[in-house]
C-alpha cells in the first residue's frame, strides 16, 4: 500500500512539474510574440530572435521558438537588416534546422526554407535565379503538401510573384490570384493553437489593394 502511495505521489509531481513547465513556455513564448508583433528596428528584432532561441535552448523539445527564430531572422536578411544578408540568412537556416529536427515534413517549416532561398535570391537575381528558384518552388510545393489547409505557401507566392517583373512571368496578374486564393483559406485556416503560426493575412490583403 506505501508504495503504492509513493508511486502516486511521484506520478502527481512529475504531472505538476510537466504543467507549470508548459505553463511557463507558453507564457514566455506568448510574451516574445508580442514583442515580435511590435518591433520596429532592427534592434528590436535581433533582441526578440535571441529570446526566441533561449526559449528554444531551455525548451529542447519545442519546434515553434526555433521557427521563429528562423522566421525573424529570414525576414532580416530579405530586408538587409542585422548585416551580410547572407550571414543572416546562414543562421536563420541554422535555427530552421534545429526546428525541422523537431518536426520533420513541416509545412510552416518549408515557408521559412522560401524566405530563406528568396533572401539569398534578392542579393544578386540575375546570377542566383537559377541556383535558388528551384528551392523556392520545391519549398512552396513542400508546404502544400504538408498542409493543403495552410494559406502561407499562397501569400509567399502572391509576393513573390508582385515582386517579379511581368518579363519573368511575374506582376499582379500573377499575384492577385494567389493572394485571392489565401484570403479565402484565411476564412476557415485554424492555427493548432495561440502559439502556432497565424501571419500573412495582411501581406494578401496588401496584395490585393496594391493591384486594383
């Protein structure tokens, strides 16, 4: 009967502790996506990446603080913030690897692969277009497949497409349907939960109002 007793104890503590860790993470998680939703600078951004990765450090199991880790960082180095665009985006693929590590065939994970191959595009577009289209399409394909639900592939396509001259097979002709397409998804697209991915909604709409 004691051991029995003791073994419930044991039990009880182990589910508490597993709680207020979780309770923890989501609270740190919840906190540094705010941060993220209201910087400004580039400062700003280098500082929630670094708190998105000791997240992700303390957590070890946890894909999303090193998804966003990724995320921020690919975004920098398309937007020449934080230095070498290419160094930025070396580490943003280094942080993406230890998110795919924890989950394998991610959808969101393959969009950030796009930002990523399209930050290294925008350095030199007419020496690299032949080295990283093919990634980027092969991201974008990957995405869908993973989730055929997810609106992100489409809104990265309806940019990617805005951003291309009409000569290449780009504009808002290109665009708009793509941008159509997520805005519709949008509608019923539920993330799995607060902390899962839920952006690019207004990077659709952006697209629609610039091309009437």
């Amino acid at each position: 009967m004691k051991k029995t007793i003791s073994l419930l104890v044991i039990a009880s503590s182990f589910c508490f502790s597993a709680f207020a860790q979780s309770d923890k993470f989501t609270s740190a998680m919840a906190t540094t996506l705010q941060q993220y939703e209201a910087a400004k600078t580039a400062e700003d951004l280098i500082a929630v990446e670094a708190k998105f990765e000791r997240i992700g450090d303390a957590e070890k199991t946890q894909w999303l603080p090193y998804y966003y880790a990724a995320l921020v960082k690919a975004r920098m180095a398309q937007q020449r913030q934080g230095g070498d665009p290419d160094k930025v985006a070396d580490d943003a693929q280094v942080l993406l690897d230890k998110a795919e590590s924890l989950s394998p065939k991610n959808s969101e994970i393959y969009c950030v692969k796009y930002i990523i191959a399209s930050a290294r595009l925008i350095v030199d577009p007419q020496s690299r277009y032949m080295q990283y289209l093919p990634i980027m399409e092969e991201a974008i394909a990957n995405a869908k497949k993973a989730d055929s639900t997810n609106p992100r592939p489409y809104v990265l396509q309806s940019i990617g497409a805005k951003n291309t001259p009409e000569a290449f097979g780009g504009g808002c002709a290109t665009a708009k349907p793509f941008a159509q397409k997520a805005l519709e998804m949008y509608t019923t697209f539920k993330p799995a939960s607060a902390l899962n991915p839920n952006w690019g909604k207004e990077l659709a709409e952006y697209v629609i109002k610039d091309c009437k």
